[in-house]
C-alpha cells in the first residue's frame, strides 16, 4: 500500500512540474502540513480535503506574489493576467500554471501590438496563448519544441461574432490551441503532406479539440494580418511561425515569417512569434 501511495506521489510531482514548473516543488512542501492537518480532520474524507486544500492555497500564494519577483530577478516577466493595453489570455490557466512569462522586451512588443491593433480595429485585441516557465533557460515547456528561453509567445488570430459581426475576445476551446483555420481551395496543403510523412503530432491538438462551436466565429483576415505585419515591423521581433496556406490567404510577404517545420504542430491555431 506504501509503494502504491509513494508511487502516485511521484507521478503528482513529476505532473505537475511538467504543467507548472514549480507544482512538484509546492507539492513536496504541502507534505509539511499533512501531520496537523490530520490532527484537525475528524474523518478519512475531511482530512483529504484539507489536504488538498492546503496544496492549491500554497500553490496560489507561490504563483502570484513569489514567482513573478524572483521571475524579474531572472529577466523574465509576466504577461498580464487581466486585460493590459489591449492584451489579456485566452486562457486563465496559462497564468495559473506559470505558462506566460517573457523578456520584458517581448511583453513590450505586445503592448504595442495591442495599441495599434485596438487603434485600428475597435474591439480587436492580442489574445496570447503559452509563452514560457519563470526560471531557467532550456527548461522545456511541453509540448512546444523552442518555448524554453523566455523569447516566444503563441498568439491568436482575431476573430469576429457571426452573430454580431463584432470583433470577439471569445474562443472556441479554453485554451485556443486546436480550433484550425485548415487550407481551402487551391492552398498549399502542408498538413497532409506533413502527416503522409508519419508526423503524427501535427495536427493532434486539432483532432482532440471540439469544433463544436467554431461555426460562431470566422477568422477576421484583416485584422488578423494588420496583427501580423505590426508584430513584423517591430525592430524586435526576429520570427514569426505561421502555417504556409495562411500566408497568401493574408496576404503577408516579410522574410520574418517562417515554416516551422514538419516536426512540430500546425500553426493554423495561432502564430508564433519571437524577439531577436
């Protein structure tokens, strides 16, 4: 019973630090708690709650009053967790987990991509996606293959209400990844040639994600390249990944923007975009 107990504990650590980098680190250290608090629960089901209960109030404390001063000791920075010069995530849990810390001259570059954006397209707004961990270049952050050094940040494209025709800060999926703009017509189609070559992962995310709603929102192509070519133009930006069909659709042409490579993911969720 011992072995079984110790064996998820590790599993929950080793889970843990995958999705947070520091939730295995709070994990071990809620252990300390364990002792009184099964001295104060009257019952098998109270005690596990407090247990529980113990970990996700440290862990809360940790994420949002330690991490980000010893983040900036670093050189890493957190993206806003509320709506800052236009720019908010598309999902809370990116902030929960630690998932959305920049250089600051990347977080920068966002808050004048929102500017302008917003300026241009009222209702429009930079909508981010992962970015990084806190701590430590070359600390992965799965499953991106590059988001390990504080210098990228997924973004994703605009969309509007069809029901409004209103630019939307709304998405599809909690966590935006997976919802696809896939080729049409005559578009290059590098999806399935990148899975004919048994890329199996590329459009995981893709077939996961319900699209149950997508029929509510449409890509807004000219907000979404407006987007584009004012993250290009900043002097700071060394990269930008987006799948090729989009390319043409949007009507981009700037040497910044990239193929990603048959290894990694589609990019027709989100674009990519890293400082120098």
């Amino acid at each position: 019973m011992k072995i079984i107990k110790w064996s998820i504990r590790i599993l929950l650590v080793a889970l843990l630090t995958l999705l947070s980098q520091v939730g295995g680190v709070v994990y071990m250290i809620s252990w300390l708690t364990h002792g009184y608090l099964n001295r104060i629960g009257n019952t098998v089901l109270q005690k596990r709650v407090l247990r529980i209960g113990s970990f996700w109030v440290l862990y809360s404390i940790v994420t949002f009053f330690i991490i980000p001063p010893l983040a900036r000791m670093g050189g890493r920075v957190p993206m806003p967790l509320t709506e800052t010069h236009y720019v908010h995530p598309v999902s809370f849990l990116t902030c929960f987990f630690n998932r959305h810390y920049v250089r600051p001259g990347l977080r920068d570059v966002a808050f004048r991509v929102g500017d302008k954006l917003h300026g241009q397209f009222p209702g429009a707004k930079v909508k981010y996606m992962d970015a990084n961990f806190p701590f430590f270049n070359g600390y992965p952050l799965l499953p991106h293959l590059s988001h390990k050094d504080g210098k990228k940040l997924d973004v994703a494209f605009c969309y509007t209400d069809n029901h409004s025709g209103q630019p939307t800060s709304d998405y599809p999926p909690h966590i935006a990844y997976g919802v696809s703009e896939g080729p049409i017509g005559k578009e290059k189609d590098q999806i399935h040639y990148c899975e004919s070559l048994g890329n199996w992962q590329y459009s995981f995310m893709s077939k996961m994600m319900s699209q149950g709603d997508r029929e509510r929102y449409m890509l807004d192509k000219k907000a979404s390249r407006y987007m584009v070519e004012v993250f290009q133009n900043d002097s700071k930006i060394g990269k930008i990944l987006i799948e090729p069909h989009l390319i043409p659709r949007l009507r981009l042409k700037n040497g910044k923007i990239r193929y990603h490579g048959c290894n990694s993911v589609r990019h027709d969720d989100h674009i990519h975009v890293q400082i120098r």
